[in-house]
C-alpha cells in the first residue's frame, strides 16, 4: 500500500468504487450524534488507506478527523468528498486542517442546495407531472419520474470527478453561481408550492346559507375575492399544525381527514 512518502493518486476504479458507495450505502451510518460521518468515511476509506497506508498512524489520525460531526445533501456530498480527496492527495496529513474547513463550511452550503432543488423542488415538478398524467391513465408520466431520478444519479455520479480535477478552486468559481442557483431554485419552489395547491386541492364550500329568501353562495363570493382562496387556507393551516410542537407529518394528516370527513358529513364541505 502507498503512503504519505509515496503518492497515491486515485485511478477510474477508485472513482467508481467511491460513487457506487455513496450512491448505495453513505446513509447506512446516518446516527444522531454526528449524522452522516461513518458514511463519509465509509465512502472514502479504501482510498485514504492507499493514500497513508493500511493500519498507519497517518491513517488513524486522519479517519478520527473524519469520524466528526459532517452532515450535507446526498445530492452533493461527492463534490466535498472531490475537494477533499484531491487535497488529501497532494498534501497528506499537512491538508488536515484545509480539509475539515472545507468540510464545515461547505456541509450547510450544499445542504441548503441540494435539499432546495433536488428534495423540494425537483420532485414536486415531475411528481407533480407524473401524478396528473397518471391519474389521467396515462402511463408516460412513470417513465417521465423514472427518467428524472435516472439523471439525477447520472448527475451524482459525474460530479465527484469533476470536483476532485478543479479541486478548492471550485469553491471560489462557484460560489456566486451557487447562491444564485440557490435563490432562483428557492422563488421557482414557491411558484410550484402555489401552482399545485390551486390545482391539486379540489375542496370547495357546498354550502349555501338562507337569509330569509335569499340564498348565499359562500364559495361564489370567495371566487370573486380571491379564487382558490381555501385550499390556500387548507395549506396554511397545515401549516400552522406542523409549527406546534410534538406535530408531526402524520398527525397533520390524520387531523385534516377527521376535519373533512367531518365537515363533508356536514354538507359544508364537499370536492371541487
């Protein structure tokens, strides 16, 4: 095995074994206390072995570095874990200190990222699409969600050569490029968030008061205030129930099919 005195420099196999481990197991390890640090260093440890050597000093002191706190977005650990390597490479042990800055400072950047374009807001678009050609019978919008999770992986793959060849010079080309990916991926979320309540949340007042002889269409004035005006408030108290503490997605759920169920029973509620 090389060491710190010889240098190791990773080949195409490494790079594959490296992507296979992230795309497959990085979050086996996923514990409380540190999160996501025993799948990174899973990820990474045939190589730091050939790089410092198989049962070195070099080695257990640069695995206990990596055994701290690390947690970021699946999408985009591999570009840290580019970065990290292509330091470790060239600098041995002497790199310590750059790498677990780099890992601090670049774990919540990507998070924010990776969790804004590829947990939120690429999933609602194609989830979406694929939902309403599915519920249309139209079997297209399966493969439309298959083809999409396929590039993203596609995209996971490719990305940790790239980020281990362009190295720390990455961060600085980036990162103006990254908030401002970050900020258009935050407003293009929201536009979906609105898109899909006013089109997916079919609830409307049935009903119809009477004042003496004359009969009240509440969800007809509420069209001509603001169309679509309930299922935003069925969002926001959503909302507002996932804000109380001990609230969970589940609970939410449950209270929200009582409460229709309940004001369906009563003819105040009933599908758009």
């Amino acid at each position: 095995m090389m060491n710190s005195n010889n240098q190791y420099k990773l080949t195409d196999k490494d790079f594959q074994q490296i992507n296979k481990r992230s795309l497959f197991a990085y979050q086996l390890g996923w514990n409380y206390e540190r999160m996501q640090n025993s799948g990174y260093l899973y990820t990474i440890l045939p190589q730091l072995r050939k790089i410092y050597g198989d049962g070195t000093p070099e080695l257990k002191e640069i695995m206990k570095m990596h055994s701290q706190f690390f947690n970021t977005s699946n999408f985009f650990n591999t570009v840290v874990t580019g970065i990290d390597l292509a330091i470790e490479e060239k600098q041995g042990l002497k790199g310590k200190q750059t790498v677990n800055g780099l890992k601090v400072g670049l774990m919540g950047a990507f998070a924010s990222i990776g969790d804004s374009i590829f947990a939120s807001l690429i999933p609602t678009i194609f989830g979406a699409l694929a939902a309403a050609m599915a519920k249309e019978g139209n079997p297209i919008g399966l493969l439309i969600w298959i083809a999409a999770n396929i590039a993203i992986c596609v995209f996971r793959w490719k990305q940790l050569r790239f980020a281990y060849e362009k190295g720390t010079t990455l961060v600085t080309e980036m990162r103006d490029k990254l908030n401002a990916l970050t900020d258009a991926a935050t407003v293009l979320g929201v536009f979906m968030v609105g898109a899909l309540v006013a089109t997916m949340i079919n609830v409307k007042f049935s009903w119809v008061p009477k004042i003496g002889a004359v009969s009240m269409d509440i969800q007809d004035n509420l069209n001509m205030i603001i169309p679509k005006l309930l299922p935003a408030l069925i969002v926001g108290f959503v909302y507002w129930l996932l804000g109380k503490k001990n609230m969970t997605s589940t609970k939410a759920i449950i209270i929200v099919l009582v409460v229709c169920i309940v004001l369906g029973g009563l003819g105040i509620l009933s599908k758009a």
